[in-house]
C-alpha cells in the first residue's frame, strides 16, 4: 500500500494510472476503522483495477467541538487493516492540505435534505460533509464512490453534490454491517462500555420490531412507541425516530402501502449520539 498526505502528488499518480485504463474505487473515512470500511475496500477492489482510500477527521462536519475531539483515533492500527484488506493507496492529509489557506467553501444547495432529520439536528453538519468531499473527489476522481448504509442520509447528500457538481463518479452504496447483536458496526461504539453496547442493540431491535407492525394507514404512533421504549431502557434522549420516504426523506405519517419507506433513528447513551436506518418496504 503506497501511502500520500500531499493531494498534488496523489493526483499525478492518481492521473497516471487513469490514463492506463485502470478504473479507480475510493472509500473516504475517519478513520477507527471496522468491519464496516473494510466491507466497503472488498467491495471497491471487485469493481475496480486500484482502491484509494483516505482517513481524515474532518473539522467542518461537527456541530460539537467535544465531540470532534474525542472523536477516536487509531492511525497504527488502521493502516495494518488497510494493508490486510489489500487496499492499494492510502491518503493522509492533514486538515492544512484539505483546508489551506485562502480556501474558501462553496455553499451545496442540498434541498429539503438539510432541513429533515440529521440536518435538523446537526444545521450546518452536510455543508461541511459536501466541503470534504467535495475536496477529495477533485483530488482522487475516482470511478466509483463507495459508502456505507448506516448513513442513509448523508449517502442522498453526497448523491446531490455529485449530481450538483457533475463529477464522473458513480455512487456505489453497500449494505450496513451488524455486529452479532444487530448494533450498526460504527467508530463511535469504541466510546461505549461493554455494558452499553450490550444496551445499544435495543435501536435495531426496535427499527424491526416498528417494521414487524408497519401496516397501511397512519404510522406515527409506531415511532412514538419505539422512542419511549428506548427511553425506558437507559437511552438518555431520542433525536428522532422517523419513518420517512425513502427516496426524498419526506416524513410519512399515513401509509398508503405503496411508497417505499425507511425508518431512521438517532439516539444518546452514554452521551454518544448513535445512528441507525432500517429498510421497510
């Protein structure tokens, strides 16, 4: 695996193996790499002749300066599982190289996107998401973009900044990965206790019990009972559990039994804000 912290020099190389013939898969992280990333190198090296992927903790996207701060960092260890995972280029800049100096960030008209769940939430969060990739597709312009499930919303983003931006780049989105429990493998789960990741899996446990009773007609109710259940079991605050349309992301409170739809929810335990999104129909 050939490491690069300099975009202009991964560029050149990047731009020589295009010009080869060689197809590029890119899978941007944050790094505290799982399962979950690793499923996403596999996926990108069956598609493509090369895999890129990068690890950068991205400053624009947290609403909470803690959180950013503390958010894990296991660089050693991350890199071992690149390189056992066959991923062929690595991109490690620091926050000067994404952000130099003068840069000046566009602003992505994102739509109802911005507005609705994570944007309600997080205002401010998916501008600093499209900043960053916006960022790394004009450096690596890959083939093709893989990303994870988990976050459903934030793969509709980064569907709108490539449709908004006109990169030559499809948009390969893979399954969520579990842990046994049903927990969506996530980065933040290295902040919880043993104890609580045990206590965690209630959120998919509950996105299938709502989906078990889904029926046309009004729905709301089953949001309603999962986030008081969650509540009672140890979860200090619910976001939202949402069932919404999964193609807009448009809040669906009545079902006519036709429209596709996904239940999302975003949870705190242990002061670690948790996400997860199921498919229902």
């Amino acid at each position: 695996m050939i490491l690069f912290k300099k975009g202009d020099e991964l560029k050149k190389y990047l731009i020589k193996k295009a010009v080869e013939g060689i197809s590029i898969g890119f899978v941007p992280t944050m790094g505290a790499l799982h399962e979950g990333h690793l499923s996403l190198i596999r996926a990108a090296k069956e598609k493509n002749g090369l895999v890129v992927s990068s690890i950068f903790v991205n400053p624009t996207q947290f609403n909470d300066q803690q959180d950013y701060l503390h958010y894990p960092k296991t660089i050693d260890q991350d890199i071992l599982l690149l390189e056992k995972s066959a991923c062929d280029v690595l991109f490690l800049p620091d926050v000067q190289e994404i952000y130099p100096s003068g840069y000046l960030p566009d602003h992505y008209a994102l739509g109802s996107l911005e507005t609705v769940l994570e944007g309600k939430y997080r205002p401010g969060h998916f501008q600093g998401v499209c900043q960053v990739v916006d960022r790394l597709l004009a450096i690596v312009m890959p083939s093709t973009l893989f990303l994870g499930q988990k976050d459903y919303q934030q793969c509709m983003v980064i569907a709108r900044l490539i449709h908004l931006k006109q990169y030559a780049t499809d948009l390969h989105i893979v399954p969520t990965m579990r842990e046994t429990s049903g927990l969506a493998m996530s980065s933040r789960n290295l902040r919880l206790n043993e104890q609580d990741r045990k206590k965690a899996a209630a959120i998919y446990a509950g996105l299938t019990h709502l989906k078990s009773r889904l029926k046309p007609g009004k729905i709301q109710s089953l949001c309603d009972d999962i986030a008081n259940d969650l509540l009672r079991a140890g979860f200090e605050k619910v976001d939202y559990i949402s069932i919404a349309n999964a193609k807009t992301l448009d809040p669906v409170e009545e079902w006519d039994g036709e429209t596709a739809l996904v239940a999302l929810a975003a949870v705190f335990l242990s002061g670690i804000r948790l996400i997860d999104n199921i498919p229902l129909t």
